[in-house]
C-alpha cells in the first residue's frame, strides 16, 4: 500500500512539472531556476561504490528536511531503506550492479511542506519537498513531490552519473506515510512504512511498473475498468486459458508458487480499478507493501537494472585485426545471486574447450593460415527471466567480436600481474554470494586465480574469475576466501559470514500456551494479540526480518504502521488504518471491501531474519490459535 499518485489524465494538466510518468505518477514540482547555493552546500557521500560510476547504475539518495544536525537521522534513514531494497530481490541478487550516493544537503528548516495537512506550515528546505503533491488541494496527502531543479542539480554532483545511468531517490525528513514514483522516487525517511515505499516505488520509476490498487481514493472502490487490453505487462483483460493460446502477458509463469504468496494466475483488481482487469499475484509489492515483486514484475525489473550497465566492462580491442599469437579476454560484470555464461565460438563453430573461461590463448587454437572470426556472447542465464525477447536483449546478452589474421604478429609489452577489481574486502561475504576477481591481461599468457578456503584449495573450473560460494554448501561460522593470481603472489582475502542474524518473536499474553512433542509451541487466544519480532547479528549492520501466515508469502516486519516500534497486531478482522486495513490473521485484507469473514482456528507463522552480507536463516515457526468469543447468553 503506497502511493498511487496522480492519474494520467490529472496528470497530463500538470505535465509543464517536467515529471510526468508513463507510470502515471507525478513525483516533481514544477521546475524553479537552480538556486547555486543548494549544490554548494551539499556533499557527496559514497555509500556503495562498485566500480565506475559510467558503467554502474547509481541509486542517488538526496535528504530534504534534515537540517545539518539532522544528518545522522538522514544518514540512519538511507542505511534503513537499503538493507530493505538488498533483502529484496532482484536487487538482492544484482546489488553488484549498484552504485549508491548519498547527497547531504542540510536544510535550514526541518521537516517538509504541508506534512501532514495543507494548513501545514510551508519549511524552508533544500529541495521543496511537500506532500500533497506539492501542497496542491486537488492532490492526494501522500503524494509526496520534490523540487525538479533542485534534485537533477544535486544527482550531476556525482561524477559519471547522467540522466541515463541513475535513479534519483529523494527521502523526507518525515514520520507520516508518503511517496511517489516517477523520473524522481520519493518516500518519507521515518514512516514504519517508509523504507517498504522505496523498492515499490523504484518500480514504478525505473521498471514503469503499475500500481495494482483496486483503488484510488482510500476507502472508495474503484470502480470497473471500462478500456481496452492494457499496455502494462501485469495487468490484462484475458483470461487465463487465452494468455496460453496467445502467449501473451505472463502465461510462461501461469501456475507456478507466486514469490509474494500464492499461485500466479489472475486477480481481479488493479489500475485503481476494482472489477474488469486482472493482476497476477493477489499480492505483489506494487499492491501490497512488505511482500516481493512475483515473477512477473520481478522479470521487468531484472531487466531495467541490467539495461543501466553492460554485461561486457571491457575487452581485448577489437578496432583492428589481431594476430593468433596472443590471448583475448572479456571483463564482465559479475553478478551477486549466479554467474553469467560466457562461450566462445571460431568461425562460427563453439570452443567447447573455452567454454566460461574469460581469457582465450588463441596460440592452442593452431589456427589456419588466413582471416578468421572469433566471437565472445555473454549472456545472463538468470532463472528470473523466461521472456526470450528480454533474455536476448541487449540488458542480458552482449556479443564481441574480432577478425583474427594469423600473418600479424602481436607486441610484447610487460603487464605485471595484479587483481583490477573485486568484490569489496571490507565487509563480509554472505554464504550464498558469487565473488569476483578480475586480473590484468598479458598477451603472452593466462593468469590464473587460484581460490582457497580456510587455507585449502577450492576446485573453479571454468571461469576462476568467479566463485560461487553457494555451491559450498558452507558450513556455519567464520570462514576466510582468498584469491591469489598463481605464479605471482597478489593475494585478496574476506572474511565469509555463514551464520544467519537469529530472530526472535515476542507476543502478548496468550490464553494458554500448548507444547506438544514434534509441533511448534501454540499460543491460545480468544481476541486479538500482538507480534513483536527482533533479530541479532554477530557481524554487525542491519537485519531484516520478515513473517508469513499459513504459507503464504513472506513480508518484510515493519512494527506497526502508526508506530515502528510498536509490535505488530493480529485480530480476527483486520485493523483499519487510514482506510486500509493490517494485521487480519489468516487469509488477508487489504481494503476494507475485501472479505472480513474471521478466520478462527489455528495457524502456522513463520519468521525469519536475511543480514546484511544476505544470508537468509532457515525458517522458525509458532502456532497460533485464535478462538471465537463466546456467545452472549442471557
């Protein structure tokens, strides 16, 4: 439940803002003259440095509202929301893609405009944020809308960054529910919801996502969806059985455990409307806050992050011909959740004898006299994607090619073996994470990297530039990775963490409690009771915990929404908040029109923690059973 903005055609009569959206969201005011003291004032904080900023996607963080002594709270509210959007995938598993900037900027005012009402005070900030949609009375109090100006000014203060490579985040400093999606997303810094705003607005602005709302007003239903087949790609007027015989919309996931709870199929309800269109996931986090991107949204946003970088950072240069008497390689990106494939084909025909390997020695090729071809296609072999289209995309397969002519021969020239990048040192490494390690390129030789675990040698084949620490199964504990180029002495070493934070729950007084051999512990209830969930990590940083009812899917553990430490409240019926209702036990409800029969009995709930090196903890669980009250007699 965030913020679904201004609809399109409001939106058009505001489009001289410079922000209007195909999402349909407005998240900037109108543009204002640069005022040449916002840009002097601030300062450039590196959060998450990857590689270059031209060959990386950078997530620019900018704080309105914190005035300079606020900036630890800026700088508390930036880390919150990232382990957030890490915990989430695919930015879980392509974090290696991602570059992150904070701008400081102090305010000389704290707080923003018109928060929480219009007779509001207007503050004097850094980027005019207001909600409201910029303190308009026709807006929605949520939407929450940054100065244009301003904010694009801030973003060109991080060298390589361009309109092109980066997503702008604007944070409040603000505790009431707001945000927006757009060319800017916007979310306020302290709301218990707010760092759950930021992933689900980020698909709006860089995946073009729809919200999927059966409303706009709060509290009124939507309506029917009176309009033709939409043009987005998680919602459509077919039927389940057409989507197949079309191959249309996400019939390649139709049926398969949806990542946000349930099944994929179809749902009736989305585009603020409550009837005639349908959505694939009952709730996915463009619906509902706290739950993951299913497969479909999921798929769109692999590829939108992916087509902010390429897959190919460098390579032997390819401008001229070369001779056969010399290695080629390809740098690549490196991927945190999988490897990505690399094959190499001669004339046409696979090198099955180079297959993954990233530096080729053309020498062992005895290559015919004359011209010949040789091509390098890396390709992302992610499981999160089954669109072909997107799979051979550009964002997912990249293709490089040389003329070989065995009559040149190549220059020699000294090239001392040394790593030129890696993955960060300093923090530990999650137990499930791909490591990376890229060298220099001789043209007389291969470098190889030889990998070690707690001092002994660790078997890579293929691509030794990578190392899949997942496929170790690690045990539990500390354990230190090293790579060093062999022959040389050049050694980089982590420390890997393979202990899940642990997670714990706290619940109000129940009426009894069970304990029976081989089940988990059951609490009794005859009325509503409280939830409050805790975790803890030896290796420091923030852990993300998350619940789930009866199966369904897992949402990340926010408090409550009035208050994030306040534990979380289940009832028979759901609690209605600001016209959306939280915390039903059993089967959910999130607007009131939605089915309040009470569901007694007993469930199963889940919880678990994922830490900020991402390793996720195997689920724990308790019963809860909630008895109806009861009848009145007399």
């Amino acid at each position: 439940m965030t913020t679904p903005g201004i609809r399109l055609r409001r939106a058009a009569a505001l489009a001289t803002a410079g922000a209007l959206l195909t999402t349909g969201l407005l998240a900037a005011t109108p543009a204002a003259a640069a005022d040449t003291s916002v840009t002097e004032a601030a300062k450039v904080v590196p959060v998450q440095t990857t590689g270059p900023a031209d060959k990386r996607f950078n997530i620019i963080v900018l704080g309105d509202g914190y005035t300079a002594e606020e900036m630890p709270a800026f700088r508390a509210d930036v880390d919150k929301h990232l382990n957030v959007l890490w915990s989430t995938e695919p930015f879980a598993s392509y974090r290696s893609y991602v570059n992150v900037w904070a701008v400081e900027v102090p305010s000389a005012e704290s707080g923003v405009d018109c928060d929480p009402g219009l007779d509001s005070p207007r503050r004097d900030t850094a980027l005019g944020m207001g909600f409201w949609g910029g303190c308009e009375a026709n807006s929605v109090q949520r939407l929450l809308t940054v100065d244009s100006t301003s904010a694009t000014a801030l973003a060109d203060l991080v060298p390589g960054s361009t309109s092109a490579n980066r997503q702008i985040v604007a944070l409040a400093n603000s505790d009431t529910y707001g945000g927006a999606g757009g060319t800017f997303a916007t979310a306020s810094g302290g709301n218990a919801l707010s760092s759950l705003i930021t992933p689900h607005e980020i698909g709006h602005s860089l995946g073009k996502l729809q919200d999927e709302y059966d409303y706009y007003a709060r509290g009124v239903p939507g309506g029917a969806y009176e309009e033709g087949e939409p043009s987005s790609v998680h919602h459509t007027l077919l039927t389940e059985e057409q989507m197949k015989q079309q191959r249309a919309k996400w019939w390649r996931w139709l049926g398969e455990k949806s990542e946000s709870g349930g099944v994929i199929g179809r749902f009736e309800g989305g585009m603020y409307s409550t009837k005639g269109v349908w959505r694939p996931s009952k709730h996915s986090i463009m619906k509902t806050l706290g739950y993951a991107f299913d497969q479909v949204g999921r798929e769109v946003m692999v590829q939108k992050i992916s087509a902010k970088v390429n897959l190919v950072q460098d390579h032997t240069p390819n401008t001229a011909a070369i001779g056969d008497d010399r290695t080629v390689w390809v740098d690549t990106l490196h991927p945190v959740g999988g490897e990505l494939d690399l094959a190499w084909r001669l004339d046409g025909r696979p090198l099955r004898v180079a297959d993954g390997a990233r530096t080729l020695d053309l020498r062992r090729l005895q290559l015919s006299p004359g011209t010949h071809s040789l091509t390098a296609t890396i390709t992302d072999p992610t499981p999160f994607v089954r669109d072909p289209a997107i799979r051979a995309s550009a964002a997912l397969t990249r293709t490089v090619s040389w003329s070989v002519d065995t009559a040149l021969r190549t220059p020699r020239e000294p090239v001392r073996a040394a790593f030129t990048s890696h993955t960060d040192t300093k923090a530990p490494l999650g137990a499930a994470s791909v490591v990376y390690a890229d060298t220099t390129h001789p043209v007389d030789r291969t470098l190889a990297v030889r990998w070690t675990l707690d001092g002994r040698p660790v078997a890579n084949p293929g691509n030794d530039r990578d190392l899949d620490l997942g496929a170790l199964r690690l045990r539990p504990g500390a354990h230190t990775l090293a790579a060093r180029i062999a022959g040389s002495g050049p050694t980089l070493t982590w420390t890997v963490d393979a202990t899940p934070a642990t997670g714990a729950y706290a619940l109000s007084k129940p009426l009894r409690t069970v304990e029976r051999p081989g089940r988990p512990v059951e609490y009794v209830y005859d009325g509503p009771f409280t939830m409050k969930l805790t975790a803890r990590d030896d290796q420091g940083g923030s852990v993300v915990s998350q619940f789930r009812v009866d199966g369904d899917g897992w949402q990340t553990y926010y408090g409550w929404p009035t208050d994030a430490d306040a534990p979380f409240r289940f009832t028979p019926g759901g609690t209605l908040i600001d016209n959306l209702v939280y915390g039903k036990l059993g089967r959910t409800r999130a607007v009131p029109w939605d089915d309040a029969s009470p569901d007694f009995g007993t469930h199963t709930i889940e919880y678990r923690t994922i830490d900020s090196a991402g390793n996720v903890s195997a689920p724990k669980s308790f019963l809860a059973t909630l008895l109806p009250a009861p009848a009145a007699t007399g």
